[in-house]
C-alpha cells in the first residue's frame, strides 16, 4: 500500500448527498483514497488532484447552502487525458457550464495555452478540466 501523501490545498466541497456525489466523481476517474462512511466524508484523487466531500453537516457553514454551491469559485485540475473525460461527460449529457476550448493565458513575459472545459457538479460546484 503506497504512502498518501497530501497536496499542500485540498479543497473540500459541502455536498448534499454524499453517496451520489461520490459516484458522480468516481465516474469521471476519481478514486477514493480514503473516506469515513459514518461522517459521509470521502477523500478523492484524479491525476494528482486531490478533493475532499463531506455532506452538509452544519460544521463548517458561514451561510445558507443554497445551489449552486461555490459561487464564486471554480476548481482548475489539470488532468492526463482531458479528451477521455470530456467524451465520457458528453457521452452522459453531464451539464456543460463552458465546452473545450483553448484559452491563452499571459503570465509575465510568457504566452500559455491551456485546453479546458468546464462542468458543474451536482450541487453546482464548477469543475475546470485543463490540459
């Protein structure tokens, strides 16, 4: 069994339903490296990616969830094989918040390409795929 070792940001997502939105990751690749079933927390990983989800519980509100979740914010995992995840995403009619593209990015003297797509979760967390 290898050492799991943490990113140094791990985002963690309030989810409405733990088990559906565990499946809902596990079909566009996640693997679950840990999870504790009587919290309804499960930690996931993709390419290195590493989320956590925990259904609602009231301990880390500021406000009232109300969907979409995360306004405001969206999360950017490069990934392996973007085309292998966006054709099993239009495969199963998952929303498309924004479709593939490349976009540039200028970061100081340097022009960068980045090939993305954007989807929402089930409870509208924005999800940005790049390669």
């Amino acid at each position: 069994m290898r050492e799991l070792v943490f990113n140094k940001l791990i985002p963690e997502l309030s989810v409405s339903n733990i088990h559906k939105s565990k499946e809902f990751y596990l079909s566009l690749g996640f693997s679950v490296l840990y999870e504790r079933v009587e919290d309804k927390f499960c930690f996931l990983e993709l390419d290195g990616n590493q989320i956590m989800i925990e259904e609602v519980n009231e301990h880390w509100n500021t406000g009232k969830l109300e969907y979409p979740y995360g306004r405001g914010i969206n999360i950017s995992m490069e990934v392996e094989d973007i085309d292998k995840i966006y054709d099993f995403v239009k495969s199963k009619h998952y929303p498309i918040f924004r479709d593939m593209q490349v976009d540039q990015y200028q970061v100081n003297d340097k022009i960068y390409a980045d090939k993305q797509f954007l989807i929402q979760d089930l409870d509208g967390y924005l999800l940005r795929f790049t390669s």
